[in-house]
C-alpha cells in the first residue's frame, strides 16, 4: 500500500477535511461533521486564515448596510464584537487568560497552570474591558474610506499566527497549538502562511494606499517580534492561550494604526 504522506491525491482528497477542521475549531460558521485524521489535520491551518477574510468581508458589508439604513451607531459598535461572535470568542479567551497569567508575576510553570484554570481573575476581566473600550475607540476614529482595508487585517493576523505556530517554540507538548503545530506539514503550512501575509498586504495597499501597506507591515512585525519574545521570556514558547493574545494584540494594534492613516495621509 502507498503511504499517504506522499500520495498527492490522497492529499488533495483530504483538503476539503482540512478545511472543515480549520473552521469548525477556529469559527462557530456550521460546518459538517468530519473525522480529524492526522492527513487531514497536516493541512487544516492553511485555512485558518480564510477565517479572517470572511470576518473582514462581513465587516465591510455591516458597515454597507449601517449606512445604508443610516443607522450609524450600530455600524461603530458592531464590528468589534463581530469578530468575537464569528470565533465563539476563542482568541479573547486566550487574551484573557495571558492578561490574568502575566499580571501573578509568578514563574513559568506557575503562569502555564494559571492558564490552564478555567476560572476568571479579575485581572482578565479588566484587562477584557478595556482592550474592548481601546478597540471602539481606535474603530471609531477610523475614516470610512479605510474600512476595506481594515477588513483585510484578520486574515494578516491569522496568517501570522499560523506562522508563529509552527515556528516559534512550543511552551508544552500539549494542548491546542502543540495539537496543530505537531500535526501540521509545517514546511507547507509556513509557505501558504507567507503567501497569505503577502496576499493580504497587497490587498491593504490596494484598497487603502501604500502608506496603509507599509504601516500594517511594520505594526504586525513589531508585534510578531513583541509575541516570540515575550512568550519564550515568560512562558518558554507559546501555547493556544498565547496565541489567541497575540492575534487580539495584534487586531488592535493594527486598528490603532489604520485609524492613524486614515487621519493623516
């Protein structure tokens, strides 16, 4: 019998699987019931990233429709917990979990069981209101015309933090980002993810000018340098948790930026 790791065709048969995985543990879009076999989840995060091109064309057709019907109050607030409501809220999971683990200032080990506690500290749930509060008001500081540009930054973050999951060190051997980044065909999962990267900075560019481009770029590479060294410093590499806070971080750093553009170019 031919192995499957190197049958194309079997491969190819599985990308539909793959794809399925990818948005029915990253999205609650509904999806059909599949097997997670370890052909298919080779592959599963190259689509991770079509998560965040969905959310952002959803973003750009909120904001159509909220002006359309002149309602522009829900076309402020709505695409920030838009995002939340297309994940289940997995990513600000993760966020909430590292604001509570970094705020002890205990030891690696200590910070890894706390975010294993699947209980709220109050540090999360400061931490949670105001990362929302620095998100609408960056948002709302936004000019309309950097609206679909903005749309393309989810899949920019997904993209890098599929990257950073098979690349950066792993703080376990278990658990979500261990699950994926062992499972993965990780020379061809951080290939797709570098085209995606690219994909989506040509589309900022193109739908909001070079300088947008450029400030993206710059913002999310700071961040991915902030995310390595932060997470190995503290944590000895990266998990689930910390992946979900930097693709958070990341959003509203980026949203931060844009806002910036829109006002000055």
């Amino acid at each position: 019998m031919k192995d499957s790791n190197h049958d194309g065709s079997t491969g190819k048969r599985n990308l539909p699987g793959s794809f399925v995985i990818a948005f029915s543990m990253y999205s609650r879009i509904p999806m059909p019931q599949v097997e997670w076999t370890k052909e298919r989840m080779k592959y599963a995060l190259c689509f991770f990233p079509l998560i965040g091109a969905v959310i952002g064309l959803l973003q750009m057709a909120v904001r159509l429709l909220s002006d359309a019907l002149g309602f522009p109050f829900f076309g402020q607030l709505f695409p920030v917990v838009l995002p939340v409501l297309i994940t289940g809220g997995i990513h600000m999971d993760g966020l909430l979990d590292v604001i509570d683990a970094r705020a002890s200032h205990m030891d690696t080990k200590k910070k890894l069981e706390i975010l294993k506690d699947p209980h709220t500290g109050a540090f999360a749930m400061i931490g949670g209101g105001v990362y929302l509060l620095l998100y609408v008001m960056a948002f709302g500081e936004m000019k309309p015309g950097m609206i679909p540009a903005y749309g393309m930054i989810f899949m920019l973050t997904r993209a890098l933090s599929g990257l950073a999951v098979v690349t950066f060190p792993l703080a376990k051997n278990s658990g979500l980002a261990a699950s994926f980044s062992n499972a993965a065909h990780k020379r061809t999962v951080g290939t797709v993810m570098m085209v995606y990267v690219l994909a989506a900075e040509l589309l900022i560019w193109y739908l909001g000018g070079f300088i947008a481009a450029a400030v993206s770029f710059l913002v999310s590479i700071l961040v991915y340098i902030y995310y390595y060294t932060m997470a190995k410093r503290e944590f000895g590499g990266i998990t689930g948790d910390l992946a979900g806070y930097f693709l958070q971080l990341c959003e509203l750093a980026l949203v931060a930026g844009l806002a910036a553009v829109s006002h000055f170019v």
